[in-house]
C-alpha cells in the first residue's frame, strides 16, 4: 500500500496515462497506478496541480511524465498522448477521467454555450483521448482503456441534462469501441461513481457517502490489470448501491 492507495494488482513495466490528474480521482488515480508498479503520464490543464501529483509519484518512487493539455483540443490531446508513448515507448493503459460538472438548471433554461461545454469535456473529449489512444494500442496490439462515467450514465435527474446526457453518451461510445476492438488485443470499459451528489441523492445511497477517489482509482487500476483480462464494454459500478434502489 502506497500513498494511502491500496491496490493489489501487479502493472510493473507498464505505462499508463491519466487524465484530469491535478485533483481528485484523477491525481488518486496516477497514484494508484504507480502504486501498481506503472510508469504514468499525467495530463491536466493545471499545471500546477499536475506538478504538484508528479512530485507525489516521485517522492514515492514512482516515475511520471506530466502534460498539460485541454480535452476539448484535438491536437493538444494528440500530440499528448503521442509525447507518452515517446517517453515511456508504449502506452499499456489509459484512464479518461477529466470532466466537469455543469449548470444545475432545467433543459429548457440551459444557455447553448453552458451545455455544449459540458459534452465537448465530458463526452468529447473522452472520445478525443479514445481516438488516439486507440491508433496507438492497436500498433502494439494491446491495451485497456477505462472511462470515468457515472451513477447518471445509467439513470437520471432533473436540472442536470447535459450531464447526464453526456454520460449516457459515454457509455454507449464505450460499448461501440469494445465491439470495434474485440479482436484487437484492447479492452475499454467504464467505471461509474457517486461523487458531487446533493443530500437529498445521499440519502438515496445505500452505504451512505459518496465514493473516495481512491475507491474509483482502484477500480480503474483492477480493470487496466491483467486480472481483468475477459471484461470489455461493461460498466463496473462504484455507487455505494445507489442503482440498486
């Protein structure tokens, strides 16, 4: 157990790249991975929180890369993922994890800017990091990639549209790309959490808290692992039994 994340599977010689890793799941999740033995490349638009968690993977031994690069920036995310590979010389696991929230308020209330930001980070910009991830893992002929979705991407609320939108979307472009790549050697799944919930939706939450980020870190980890090896297009759920109500 590293960094308070314990985590059992072995991904020593590896690589994997994060996104959204200044803060929360994503910084839980480069430390998680790096606990596992993995090299890992940082990506973020801050870049002091991207220095602040690879300066977190070294101390303890770990070896990061960090890049700064915006999800909704084709080119920058590219180019990302290919300056990766170049120091690392391969890319074994990615985690698409940058996101935002959005606005609370109805559907018909949404300024068109407010809710075409939110799918451009959260649904395309997953795709965006997919589309080169993807060309690069097929090279190798391996890899998994997993995408932070939601408790939304499954069900829904109200003030909360593009969100769940997006999350919906993600779920579907995850199973789509598991079926494109079955045969390729590269796996992508999903993991969906509890995070950010108001106290009514908490008191829905069987366990009663919304997940930690290392519990969603974890969960990336073990899908990224070879202990994970038959698991493509599924959704594991980190909800504290929230869906099951």
């Amino acid at each position: 157990m590293v960094w308070g994340v314990n985590v059992a599977a072995d991904l020593s010689g590896r690589t994997a790249l994060i996104t959204g890793a200044a803060s929360g799941i994503g910084r839980a999740s480069a430390l998680a991975f790096a606990s596992a033995g993995a090299s890992v490349a940082l990506v973020d638009i801050d870049a002091e929180g991207l220095a602040n968690t690879a300066a977190a993977t070294q101390a303890a031994g770990g070896r990061a890369e960090t890049l700064v690069a915006d999800v909704r920036d084709l080119q920058a995310v590219t180019f990302a993922i290919e300056r990766a590979v170049q120091a690392f010389g391969r890319l074994d696991a990615a985690h698409n994890n940058a996101g935002v929230p959005g606005p609370y308020v109805p559907l018909d209330e949404y300024a068109e800017q407010d809710f075409m930001e939110i799918l451009q980070v959260d649904l395309a910009g997953v795709w965006r990091c997919m589309r080169a991830e993807i060309r690069h893992m097929r090279t190798q002929g391996s890899g998994a990639i997993v995408n932070t979705s939601s408790m939304l991407g499954s069900a829904a609320m109200p003030d909360n549209g593009a969100y769940v939108a997006a999350k919906h979307g993600v779920h579907g472009m995850t199973r789509a790309a598991a079926l494109e790549l079955g045969g390729t050697g590269i796996r992508v799944t999903r993991t969906a959490m509890t995070s950010g919930v108001s106290d009514e939706l908490l008191r829905a939450v069987p366990l009663g808290r919304i997940a930690e980020p290392e519990e969603i870190a974890a969960a990336a980890v073990w899908l990224c692992s070879p202990e994970a090896s038959y698991i493509t297009g599924s959704v594991l759920v980190a909800d504290g039994g929230w869906l099951a109500g």
